[in-house]
C-alpha cells in the first residue's frame, strides 16, 4: 500500500506539489522494490 502512496505523490509532485516533491524520498526510502527504484529514477532524476 506505501508503494502506491509513493507513487501518487510522485505524480502529484510531477505536477508540481512541492510538499509531494519533498515527501517521495521520505515515504520510499524503506520500500525495497527495484522496480519502484527505477520508476522514481526515471521521473525524477534520482
């Protein structure tokens, strides 16, 4: 379900949510998925 969450912020964040954009790391950082990884990489630059 976090996974999910991530996610949604992520776009919110694309869409320009600041406090969305600052809350992705936090959110993902105990989430082991390489595919989550990857996914956040591409969108983001990390």
């Amino acid at each position: 379900m976090r996974e999910f969450v991530v996610r949604a912020q992520s776009h919110r964040a694309v869409l320009g949510d600041e406090a969305a954009a600052q809350s992705v790391p936090w959110l993902a950082r105990e989430i082991d998925n390489p595919a989550l990884a990857a996914f956040l990489a591409r969108r983001h630059g990390v």
